[in-house]
C-alpha cells in the first residue's frame, strides 16, 4: 500500500543549515522594522554615524537567520563574506561593528519607546501568519526556559528599568525530580527566565514575556493570554496544555474567563502512603471513589480482596451539567465477581453521574451537596487531550536553541 506523506505548513527540520543570500534578503525584507529604524535614526539625530542604525539592525538579525551560536561567528563570517556585508550595507571587510558597539545597540532597544515598537514588530509578524493559517495557535502549549545575561552595572540605569518594570537579571536554578523524589539533574544559570506559548501543531511561538529568575511560571500567565489571543482571528485558544507549575487557582480563573481550557497534571498534595481513593458522596454508591488526579474507580466488593477498576466514561451531559460513567465490565464485555450486585436490574450497567458545574476558580467539575463539597477533575475529557498534546523534542530544541541566543 502507497501512502502519501502530507508536509507541514512549518517544515521546521527542513530549514537550510546555510541559507542562500536569496533567503536571507527576503527574511529580512518580510521584518515591518520601518517604525523602529525611523525612531531609532531621529534619537541618533547629528551624533556619530560609524555605524548605521541599518547596519547595527542587520547585524542583529543576521545571527538569528544563520542560526549562529554567538555574535562573534557571525562577525567572523561577515568579515569571510563580501556579499553578505553588502547585503546589509557594510562596504568593506574592516567596516562592521564589533561586539561592544552591538552591547550598547541591544542597551538601547531595550528601552521605551524602542522597546515597545520591537515588540510591535514581533506582533504584527504573527497576526500575518494568523491570518494566513486559520488553526495557528488553536492548541497551545506553554513553557519557560532560562535566558543567560548580565546584570546592569549603572545604578541610575537600573533605577529607570526598575522604574518601567523591566526585570533584572539573577540566579535561576531548576531542578528535576525523578519518580522517587531523587533531584537526579540539575540546572543553574544567572540572567532571566523567558515564557512562550507555542501553537502546538505548527510550532510557532504566540506570544513572548521576560521575567526575573525568582517569577513562577503561574505569574506569568496573565502577560500571555491576552497577545497569545490577539494574535488569532478568532480571537479564542480552545486548549493551554502546561505543566504543573502554572496550575493553581489564579490561573484557573484567568483561563475560564478567556474560555480556555487548561490541560496539566494535577499537583500531588495527597500522602503518598494514604488511600488511593476517596468516596464522591451524594446519591453515588460508597464503592465508587475518585482518585487525586480525577478518574472515577469502581471496587467489585464480592471478591477478596476487593478489585479496583476504572469506570468507563459515556461523556459530557452538558445540559445536565454532568460526567457520566458506565460499568466497566459492561462496556468491555469481560467478566466481573460484583456485575450480578452492582447491575441488577439495569440492562445499561451501573451508572454513575457526577454532578456539578465547571468551577472557575479550580478548573475542575466540583460535586456539591449540603454535607461537603468534592473536587473531580474531569479527566475523561482532559486526559484524551493530555496524551494527545504535542511531543516535546522539537519544542525542547527551540527552547535550547533560544537559551544559546
């Protein structure tokens, strides 16, 4: 059997190692930066022109399209190559800036009014492409990396971006975790933490936020979901898949406002040597239970010992605002010591309906009767869309790559 391969919209690992000057000039070409050189050659007005806000913009650029790992391989290949020089306006092989010059470029656009047109920039580059693919962004996934810089040695320097609310660089550590709680790697690095969204099918980041090292990644959600959505003509992310670091109330009550759907692990706040299960209360048999992460269980009490089972999900009522769950023996067809107790006189099987309502400020379906009320994530929905979310390889790379830049 022939079967065809459809190519993505983003053939990220087909990108040229070395691009032609071709594709360099049109990359450059396709970055509305017209607003920010113009601002940029009216603050320089009649002061020294040895380098062109052109050409110190250029170089810039240039390390970004050639995937260089640092300025100084850029430089190195501009010195190499004449065509390339001309292509940014630089005349001869000893007329380029050098890293100092790019230091105190890089100090400039970093603040107001500089810094909020660069940013203008990357947003109008993404509502082109939102415009141009519909499904841009309607599954996202969300991460932090660790940026590496230096802190401002100038006090009254730091006292502006202190002022205009720009972070300051520090120490960020991060630590991984293996199942059994052992830390069995390590990572430390002093400068800034960086928080993307990602359009999970196409790869292609949505929106950006700068924070100091010490932020969590709960704390900057809120600077992402607005530009992250702007950037859709719909104007709607259905999904936000992340990890456990940005799962808490606040952001749960952002996301349900902005209608989105946030898909993460729970965190783990139950003993480990406690019970596995816990009784949903109300109208529900005693012997069905939820876990900590939200799958509803079912134990076949006749046997000895008793045997656990997850329930099989019928869906989403949404017009009886609840979660239905079937008889797993009945659904599956296998054999089960408490069916004759559990389904008598039930030709559908036992079944369960969770009753609630989407609770805003936990993301969860919460169950609620005079007596207590009881969280059950809706994992029959969130747990199809968690294992279907987007592999991380790639993504890690991007954020490798960044971390390099």
């Amino acid at each position: 059997m022939l079967l065809y391969a459809t190519r993505p919209v983003f053939p990220w690992d087909e990108l040229d190692i070395s691009p032609t000057l071709g594709t360099i000039r049109e990359a450059l070409r396709a970055i509305p930066d017209g607003k920010l050189l113009a601002t940029l050659n009216a603050r320089r007005h009649n002061g020294c022109n040895t380098y062109p806000v052109s050409v110190r913009w250029g170089v810039l650029l240039l390390p970004i399209i050639l995937r260089n790992a640092t300025l100084e391989a850029c430089l190195e290949e501009l010195r190499r190559d004449a065509a390339l020089r001309l292509l940014i306006g630089i005349a001869s092989e000893g007329a380029g800036p050098n890293g100092w010059n790019r230091t105190r470029f890089l100090a400039v656009l970093g603040e107001a009014p500089d810094l909020v047109l660069l940013r203008g920039i990357f947003d109008h580059v993404v509502q082109r492409l939102g415009a141009a693919v519909p499904d841009l962004g309607r599954h996202t996934a969300g991460d932090s990396t660790g940026l590496r810089g230096r802190r401002e040695p100038n006090a009254d320097r730091v006292a502006a971006e202190v002022a205009d609310g720009l972070p300051q660089a520090s120490g960020g550590r991060k630590e991984y975790k293996d199942d059994e709680g052992r830390v069995p790697k390590v990572v430390e690095w002093f400068g800034y933490k960086l928080h993307l969204p990602v359009g999970a099918q196409h790869e292609v980041v949505l929106a950006y936020h700068i924070s100091d090292t010490e932020v969590g990644d709960n704390e900057c959600i809120g600077p992402l979901v607005e530009p992250g959505q702007g950037h859709r003509p719909e104007d709607r992310i259905p999904t936000w898949a992340y990890d456990k670091a940005a799962g808490d109330t606040t952001v749960h009550e952002l996301r349900y406002e902005a209608g989105i759907k946030p898909l993460m692990q729970n965190r783990s706040c139950w003993p480990k040597d406690g019970e596995r299960g816990e009784a949903i209360g109300g109208r529900i048999p005693c012997h069905v239970v939820h876990d900590e992460a939200g799958p509803v269980y079912c134990y076949a009490t006749v046997s000895a010992p008793p045997v656990r089972r997850a329930m099989s999900s019928a869906g989403h009522e949404k017009s009886r605002g609840t979660l239905k769950y079937r008889c797993p023996a009945k659904v599956q067809g296998f054999t089960c010591a408490s069916a004759s107790k559990c389904n008598a006189g039930k030709s559908y099987g036992l079944t369960v309906r969770v009753v609630g309502y989407l609770h805003c400020t936990a993301g969860r379906v919460n169950h609620s009767d005079s007596a207590h009320t009881r969280s059950v994530s809706p994992a029959a929905i969130a747990g199809v869309l968690w294992c279907q979310r987007p592999s991380a390889p790639l993504w890690r790379s991007v954020r490798t790559g960044q971390q390099k830049l």
